[in-house]
C-alpha cells in the first residue's frame, strides 16, 4: 500500500465509514512508557471490514487497551454500501502474515 493510500482509494471511487467501535482498557501505561500499537484486518465480507487493534508496553509487552473497528465501504459519490474491491481484498491478504477470515 502507498504512503497515500487514502487518496488512492478516494479517486478509485469508494471510501470507508466507521460504523462500530469496540474499546477495553486493561491496564494503565505511565506517561514515559514506550508503547507499541498493533493492527490487522480480521475479516472482510461483502462490504463490511473489522480492524483488530492492541497497544501493548514495549518492556513488559502487557496490553494496555485492545479493540476493533468496524468500516464500511461506500461508494464516494452515492454514500451507498458497495463491495470492498477485490485489489484492496488481495492487498491486505499480501500484507498481512495471516489473511482475514473468509466470509
């Protein structure tokens, strides 16, 4: 994926919505903690796509807080659902060190 990719997906015609968020806290990180974000799509359907997240601290490796999100792609100019394009579909199964679930 490109440094850009956003604009990427905006001038392809579709663009992602945020419809869910999911958040636990599970511990507490001070303020000079080295902290280590970690992110991957765990699944892609038809149109819908989960992002799993944790912060983790870089010495102990405890998680801080975990979670995911939930997008929705949409086509730019209707704002109506469309199908997550088969590029970006293989784009992330060839990025990822273990692909999304099959849906």
């Amino acid at each position: 994926m490109t440094k850009n990719y956003y604009h990427t997906l905006a001038s392809e015609g579709w663009d992602i919505h945020v419809v869910h968020v999911d958040l636990n806290y599970r511990d507490s990180a001070a303020f000079d903690d080295q902290l280590i974000n970690g992110m991957r799509i765990s699944a892609i359907q038809t149109s819908s796509m989960e992002f799993e997240y944790a912060c983790r601290t870089q010495d102990s490796g405890d998680i801080v807080a975990e979670g995911s999100v939930t997008h929705v792609a949409v086509d730019a100019a209707s704002g109506e659902p469309t199908r997550v394009p088969d590029d970006f579909r293989d784009a992330v199964v060839n990025y990822q060190d273990a692909p999304p679930d099959p849906v």
